[in-house]
C-alpha cells in the first residue's frame, strides 16, 4: 500500500510547478521582444506583469482540481500561463515556446481555431471571454449535460468594468447555472493606472443580488498567522482600510520604510511587525489569498455547485518580477540582467529556459497524472443533418420577408423534421414581434425543467409559452449580447461537443451594431450560427430614426466568417435560409446574416418560374446572390435593387418603358457573395463567380442604377463589374417617422427618384 503523500509536500510540489509556470511564461513574452529579430521595429507586446498574477490560481486550477470535463476561458493577458501549462502537461512543442505572438505561432491571447494546443474558449475582447462559459453552459443543458463539467471564467477584476459582464450575469437563466464558476484577479490594476477606489464589496454586492455564491480569498496563511497574534486585529483593521494605490505603493517600499508606513501611528500594528525580520515582513505584506495554494484549495472546496459561484482571489500584479505591484507595468518588460536574475533565484539556466522537469522527479510525475487525469475523450462529432434546397411552397398574395421565417420554420418541421429537431432559435424578449409566435407553438420553449403555463387554458391567448426540456426556443431578457453570446456557443456545439446544432437568433436589425462585436468573436472561436435582422431600415417608416437601421446590409459584407443576404420576396428568403442552414454544424461552415422586413410585398412580382427547372436555376441564382428579375429586349440602362425597395424599382422600370427607355431589372440577395465573385475574378477569393455573368452578363451591359434601404455604398461595386456610369441610390441620413412613402422620398429611394436617376445616366 502506497504511503499517503503529506499535505506540505504536495503544496511544495505544487509550489515548484507555480515558479516554473512564472518562468516559462515571463521567457515566452521576453523571447518575443527581446531575442526574435524584429526587422520592423514593430511593438511585439506581451503581458508579463498580467500573467504572473495568475500563475498560482491557474497552477491550482489544472495540477489540483480542474477535471476532464471542465471548461476553462482564460482571461487574454494571461495567454502565456495557459500556454506553460500546457507546455508542462505535454500538450505544447517546446519549439512553439519562442513563437508568440509571430506569424503561424502562439497568438496573442487566447484562441480555439488558431493556436496549437487546447485552448476552451477564444479570449481577447474584455468581458466578452469572460461571459463565454455563462453560454457554454447554456448550450451544454440544452444538448442535454444537465450541469456536467464546471465552466470557469479567470477574469480580471478591471474586466467587470465592462457592461457586458453584468447583462450576462442579470439574466434570469443564469442563476441556475450552478456550473458556472468565475475567480477573480484581483489585482487592483487597470491598464493605465491602480484602480483608485475600493470595489470589491460593491462588485461582491451585486453578485450576491443576482444569485451567486461569493467567496473571497484574501490573505494567505503567514498574514492569517499574523491576525491571530496580539495587534493581528489592528493589522488586519488597517489592511482592509487602506486604498489601493497605497497598498500598491507598500509593495515597492524597502522593510524600513514598510516599519515606517504601515503601521500608521497604530502602536498596535508596529509593535506586531517588529517581531518580524526584513525578510519575512516584506514576504507577509505580499502573502494575498491568490498567491496562496492552501488558501486557493479552502476555496474551491467551498464552491456549491447548486449556485453559480464567485471567488474574489486577490493578487499582485508582477507578483515575483521586479515590476511586481507598480502602477505602470502592465505592459512593462524585464530586462536582460532582470530575467537572468529571476533564472538564479529559480535554479534555472537561462541558454536553456524551456527545460521541462527532469524525468523521475515529483514534479514531473505530477504533470504527467495531471496530463492522464486531464485527457479528454476521442471526439467523434455527429454529421451535420442533411437539408431540403427548396420546400416547395410558392407564395402567392401579400406577404413579407420577415413572417416568411417563421413560415419556413414551421414546414421545415413537416418535411425535414431530423434537421428541424437542431434547429434552434433565440430572440431577446421579441420572438412574437418578429414573427417567430407559429415556430414556438409548434416546438415549445426551452427550460432545464418544465413549467406550468398559467395561460394554456386562455382562449384568447395566441402564443403559447410551454416551457419544457424538449423546447427549441430560448427566450433572454432584452439584452443583444446575451443573444449573440449564447448564439455563439450554441453555434460551436459540433466542435465542442460533438453535437451539431442550427442556432438562429432573431433581434430587430437597428441593434445588429450593438451585438456585432460579441457575435464576431464568437465566429472568430469558431461558432456557426444565422443572425436575423428584422425588421429594418427606413422601411419600418412609423417608428423613426430610432428604430431604422442604415449600415447593416453593409456590416454583413464586411463580416468575415459570414454571409449575408437580403431578400425581397419570401421563396428568396425560403431559400437563402435552407442554404444559410446547410452551411452550419461542419468544419467548412461558416455564419450568416439575414435581413429581413415587416413591409407585405406582392409575391407575385418574383415572376418565379413554373417550370421546375428554370425555378430550380432561379434558386441556385438567389443563393449565389441574385438573379435577373426583367430583361428588356436591349436595355439602355439596369436597375439592381435588394430587398424592400423591388416594388419601387419595378415600378420605375415600367416608368422608363412608357418614356421609351428600356430598364433590366435584377434583384440582389446578397452584395457580400457578388463582391466576393468580382474579387475571384481577379484572383483574390476561391468564391465561384458564375453568377456575375447571369445576373450582368457582358452582352447586356449599361448604364446602373443601384437602389437598397440601406446606405448607397454598399451595392456601388457593381459598378466595376464593366465599368458602366452608375447613380448608388440609398439611405445616407437619420430617419424620421412618417408614411412608407413620405419616408422613401425623403431618401430618394422611391419610384421618382429611382426614374430620375435612370434618366440622368441615359441622358
């Protein structure tokens, strides 16, 4: 039988795997600066001053409690303590140590599709990381985890200055999530400056209101040791008090002057400290809970996994640098004699600063458990489903873009119910408003647990709220980045978890730019998943500037990882959603953008095609990114309108006609995949570009008119397709209320005005 290891070996086990964390991760940042040639004289950056004030919670977190089926978004300065930890448990080449932040190598913070060892969640834009595991595990309920595996979040305490943290942590699913742990550096440093005030009650506050668990972690055991004694009280009196910028000038003082400041004329405190020597004073000023393991250990054996849960850990930023604990070293680097001198204290030689432990030692014996206990299961992702390319309705009447989703949702569920039972929509607070009211009676709302609908026996209730485990609609306070967020992890599931899913998330299209960072980088960690914009632009006359967008069509051409379209008629937007869903769940896939509108539109000015092979040949045009909606017999000029404004371009077309001037129409579904088919021809995308010469072909080309409910720029490069004149007619202004009409004019985006501009480039 195998004698029980003391608890004060494997603290100093864990204690030595802590130091060499903090060496290797101080050299990977000095490497990048200091030795890498650097021919541009570029700023390479790096964070060491960060990063050592997480060298003990992470060392805590993966050699001591961290299990396999946890999830760990570390916070971005801290990137190169992750990439030592995993350099330690064999999961990183020694090569790719001198390799961050250089082209091909480690990345400068935290990130799941571009840096080579495991890394859980893609950090880098504050606060946005931090609430990743809130949605993680959010997903992993709704696949059916039931909780399994703690989602942490190491989050720098001048990161919950960012509001996105708190419009996570308020919504009302959250305080279920009882997986969800979140520990704090507290490190009482911003960027710039030591953060002035005392927060922490504040912020412990209002995790409490909202449901957590809070504990706190702030002295170790030498400063416990010294509380218990006679002046230990006063001590610790006056070390709760002070502010921090003081308490962070202590740490830069010599032990005489430590005797002089701390105390504070408390003949208490100073008759405590004079029992100790020089060393050991100066060694208890700096003894904060998160530089403590034993402390570290206390608190993660009090975490109730009934209760999302946070720990205060408090820390120094620098801890064991010679910049530790000033103001100004957030992005300060040690210098050559600096680090040499930081190797000697560490016994390491710094001509060979990547050595891993040697063989046979007890540290090396812990890596390697840690590394097997660590390991997780093969993934074999599940395929993505198989989808339908067209469902077979053709629309007829009045009908609009936007109550068309919720239309496609629903017969997706009759004729492809496999692919329908992935689909899943989320919408902060306005799925009626958006046309989403048949798809939640159809499929239920989604809760870990059901719940009684009080209204289920109303008979003038119309939307049916059953909330049950079985549901396919997650409904969020009105909060647009809690929308994305969750859209995003909801949308990485096939290659986290192996199970594919097909998020949508709906939210009214003016507040696209307020959620666009978070749903960005959750394409850029490699989420997959439909944003819908609806209703939009000065379309949605009565409600004024407030509520009409401008830039979207043009955010969704810019967005990398992403398609975007914009349909006019509801078998279009039938269309592009069946391939924007095909699309997602694969390792090839990638996002879409769909914009939609609340105004009806007579369907039968899509002319589409009764026969079922031109109709199929007008589908695969509406999914590449448009296709020729009137062809004149010669045309003297080409209108290329998208979206809401069809009727207004066809009528003006007739106009023209009547005045005997003969108009193409085509209509646009996507500008983002047309501009990607013009930059193919020149060699600079893979995207097909067949579609540029159905839509305009060389025989037919003209003077263009390009006409959106959008700003003008983004349809004016179909000018270069044959370099013809062209008039870019849009929305470049606020709006106001008013009628459809008033509106349109007001914008020159009505039938006159498309007219006018015809007849200006044809003279």
């Amino acid at each position: 039988m195998t004698a029980a290891v003391p608890e004060v070996d494997r603290l100093e086990v864990l204690g030595q795997i802590e130091r060499r964390v903090l060496w290797l991760s101080t050299a990977m940042v000095h490497h990048a600066n200091r030795v890498r040639p650097n021919p541009s004289g570029v700023k390479v950056g790096g964070h060491q001053a960060s990063s050592a004030s997480m060298t003990t919670l992470m060392t805590s977190l993966w050699f001591r409690h961290l299990r396999a089926e946890d999830r760990v978004s570390v916070k971005p300065h801290a990137s190169p303590v992750l990439h030592a930890v995993n350099y330690l448990l064999g999961w990183l080449d020694a090569a790719k140590l001198t390799t961050l932040r250089e082209y091909g190598g480690l990345q400068s913070y935290p990130s799941r599709s571009k840096d080579p060892d495991p890394v859980d969640y893609s950090t880098g834009s504050v606060g946005i990381g931090a609430t990743a595991p809130i949605w993680g595990a959010l997903a992993r309920r709704y696949l059916g985890g039931d909780g399994t595996g703690r989602q942490y979040s190491l989050v720098g305490d001048a990161e919950l200055d960012e509001g996105a943290v708190w419009e996570a942590i308020l919504d009302p699913q959250v305080a279920e999530l009882g997986e969800v742990v979140w520990l704090v550096d507290v490190n009482r440093q911003s960027l710039d400056r030591v953060v002035p005030g005392i927060a922490i009650p504040r912020l412990q506050g209002m995790f409490a209101a909202a449901g957590w668990q809070v504990l706190t972690v702030k002295y170790g055991r030498l400063l416990d040791d010294l509380f218990a004694r006679p002046g230990g009280p006063a001590l610790r009196d006056r070390l709760d008090q002070m502010s921090n910028p003081e308490y962070q000038r202590l740490l830069r003082c010599t032990a005489a002057e430590l005797r002089d400041r701390l105390p504070d004329g408390d003949a208490a405190v100073a008759g405590l400290i004079a029992d100790l020597d020089d060393a050991g004073l100066r060694q208890a000023v700096r003894n904060l809970g998160g530089h403590d393991l034993r402390a570290l250990d206390g608190a993660f054996a009090a975490i109730d996994d009934a209760l999302p849960t946070v720990v205060f850990a408090y820390t120094i930023k620098g801890h064991g640098l010679p910049t530790e604990g000033h103001p100004q070293n957030h992005s300060a680097l040690l210098t050559d004699a600096q680090l040499r001198d930081l190797a000697a204290t560490m016994g390491i030689d710094p001509d060979r600063p990547w050595e891993r432990f040697a063989d046979g030692t007890d540290a090396a014996r812990l890596c390697a458990t840690t590394a097997e206990r660590l390991s997780p299961p093969t993934l074999r992702p599940a395929a993505a489903p198989e989808l339908p390319v067209d469902l077979g309705r053709t629309p007829s009447g009045s009908a609009t873009t936007q109550a068309a989703l919720g239309r496609a949702l629903v017969d997706l569920t009759r004729q492809a119910p496999d692919a329908a039972r992935r689909v899943v929509t989320v919408s902060p607070d306005v799925s009626s408003s958006t046309n989403l009211g048949g798809w939640v009676n159809k499929v239920g709302v989604w809760s870990p647990r059901e719940r009684v609908d009080w209204f289920a026996d109303d008979p003038e209730t119309i939307l049916h709220w059953r909330e049950r485990p079985t549901g396919q609609h997650i409904e969020l306070g009105i909060a647009e980045t809690n929308l994305v967020g969750l859209l995003g992890e909801l949308g990485a599931t096939w290659s986290r978890w192996g199970e594919p899913l097909l998020p949508i998330g709906v939210l009214y299209d003016p507040f696209v730019a307020r959620a666009l960072e978070p749903w960005t980088f959750g394409i850029y960690a490699g989420g997959q998943s439909i944003l819908v914009g609806t209703p939009s632009g000065v379309t949605l006359a009565s409600e004024g500037g407030a509520h009409q967008s401008i830039i979207t069509p043009s955010i969704g051409l810019e967005q990398p990882g992403c398609v975007s379209y914009e349909p006019a008629f509801a078998l279009d937007l039938e269309w592009t959603l069946l391939a924007a869903l095909a699309r997602l769940g694969r390792p090839d896939g990638s996002s879409a953008y769909l914009r939609l509108s609340t105004r009806p539109v007579d369907q039968t000015l899509a002319a589409v095609p009764a026969d079922p092979a031109a109709r199929e040949r007008r589908r695969r045009q509406a999914v590449a990114g448009g296709y020729p909606l009137r062809r004149a017999a010669r045309p003297d000029v080409t209108i290329a309108a998208m979206g809401a404004v069809l009727p207004e371009a066809l009528d003006a077309a007739d106009r023209l006609a009547e005045s005997g001037v003969a108009a193409d129409v085509v209509c646009v579904t996507s500008p983002d995949l047309l501009f990607r088919a013009i930059q193919a021809r020149h060699g600079r995308d893979d995207a097909p570009s067949w579609i540029l010469d159905q839509l305009l072909p060389a025989g037919r080309a003209c003077p263009l008119v390009t006409v959106l409910d959008g700003h003008p720029h983004t349809l004016a490069f179909l000018a270069t397709v044959h370099r013809v004149d062209h008039l870019a007619l849009g929305v470049a202004g606020f709006g106001q209320s008013g009628s459809l009409e008033d509106v349109y004019r007001h914008h020159g985006i009505d039938t006159d005005s498309i007219f006018r501009a015809a007849l200006d480039l044809v003279g």
